[in-house]
C-alpha cells in the first residue's frame, strides 16, 4: 500500500500540436484548451493529497508533457529512461534534474536498450513491460536493461506481448487492490493473472491515487459509475487534446509514493 508522495509534471508546451500519432488518424489539437485541461489534471491530483514537482520544460519536444515515459521510479530509485522515438531522448534530461532533487537514485537505461516509461506497469512487485511486435517503442534490450536494475530491488520483471496499442499502459493499468483492468485485444493475456475487462476501452487508463481513489478520463462515464458501484472513489477530469494524440491519464505524470508506514 502506498499514499500520495510527489508527482512530476511537466505542463504542454507550444509544439504539442506537432506530437507523434502512430495507431490514430492525426487531429488537430486546440493548444489552449490542452493547457487548461492540464491545470485542471493536476488540480485532481493535488486535490487528492500529491504535492507537484513541475519538471524544466522541453518546449522544443511536442511530446514533453507526457512525462511518464521518461521516467520510472521503484523505491528511492528512479529510473531515467531511453525513449523509443529518437526525437524524445531529449525530454529525459528534465526528469532526471527534477528526480534528483527529490533526493533518488539515478540509473539509466542505456544504448542500444530502448524503454518508455508507458510500457511499465508496477502492481506490488511485480512489474509488467509491454513489447510490441509493431512500432515498438520499447525493445528487448530495454527489457533486459530494466531487469537488472529492478531484481536487486526485489522485483519480478514480467514481458507481455502488445498489439495495437501505443504503450502498456495504453491496454492494461492496476486498481488500488491489485487487479489488472485492461483491454484483452491489445494483450498477451497468457502473461497476466486474470484480467477484468472495462464497459469502455478508455476505462482501462485508470490511476490509483492512494487509498480507494483512482483518476479516470471524462472519456468513459461508463466505467466511472462501474467503479462507483464497486465503491471506489473515482476522480475524474478532461483530457480530450491529449486523447488525440494517444495520451491517458496515466501518461501525463510520474507519481513517486510514500510507501506506508
């Protein structure tokens, strides 16, 4: 069990129009629309107890704001990623810097490996790395790589095959008892425990944010009230720009938790 720590953000920047589109047809994006949806995703997430940490903007990356994929923390450790795309690497810098002034431990995924933060997904201490047979962001090195940072910390790094969708995290996220929500079509399902499927795909981009609350896109009112009924306390807000350019709530921070004590 974790409660809220500190979560890094890392707010639109002027280019976001121009981000990467790799499994949607591209649309334009409304800029200022986007930045006011972001003040209000990060309202939800200091509403529900995180303190934020903006990392330096990288407003020559149209893809900076979602932050997750340069980044992943275990423990005190966080782990500086080497994004997929070339034209993301520099965004990493900016994480880094913001990690370690929160006083973690720096490792890095190194060449030729390749990871993003958005094929990780950590559910007690087993964490799950997607792989993709297309379009990959994320290569067998990189899954490697995380593997022997993540073992000493105790952890089990689990591969699982993904189609069709941009990133892990894209398909499949946790809820705040460990249960897997995701969406089977994306998914390698013989390399995860029994998955709970959503009345919405969006519903599968949850964000549990301590105790029984998660974090849901306006996108899927369905599941909202299913989550509901289940009684959880579900959050939710608007983030329509970044859904056209395949971004979730799960994409737009990296959230470091206090472990419970």
């Amino acid at each position: 069990m974790t409660r809220p720590g500190t979560a890094l953000v890392r707010p639109p920047g002027p280019r976001l129009a121009e981000g990467i589109v790799t499994h949607v047809e591209r649309r334009p994006v409304d800029v200022d629309l986007a930045r006011t949806q972001h003040a209000a995703f990060r309202a939800a997430l200091a509403g529900s107890g995180w303190r934020l940490r903006e990392v330096d903007p990288a407003d020559g990356h149209p893809d900076a704001v979602f932050v997750e994929d340069t980044m992943i923390v275990v423990d005190d450790v966080a782990v500086a990623t080497r994004p997929g795309a070339p034209v993301r690497r520099g965004e990493v810098a900016g994480s880094e810097t913001a990690a370690a002034a929160l006083g973690l431990t720096l490792a890095r995924i190194e060449p030729p490996a390749t990871l993003d933060g958005g094929d990780v997904l950590q559910v007690g201490r087993t964490v799950y790395v997607g792989r993709a047979a297309a379009h990959a962001r994320t290569n067998a090195d990189g899954v490697r790589a995380l593997r022997r940072i993540l073992e000493p910390l105790g952890r089990t790094v689990v591969p699982v095959g993904l189609t069709g969708a941009l990133h892990l995290k894209s398909a499949v996220n946790a809820l705040p008892d460990g249960t897997l929500l995701g969406v089977p079509r994306f998914l390698d399902t013989t390399a995860l425990p029994t998955l709970r499927v959503p009345p919405e795909e969006d519903g599968s981009h949850v964000v549990p944010l301590g105790g029984g609350t998660v974090l849901l896109s306006t996108a899927a009112p369905r599941t909202a009230a299913w989550l509901d009924d289940l009684g959880f306390d579900v959050v939710t807000v608007d983030i329509g720009e970044f859904e056209k350019l395949e971004g979730c709530v799960t994409c737009l921070s990296v959230l470091c938790p206090t472990p419970a004590g």
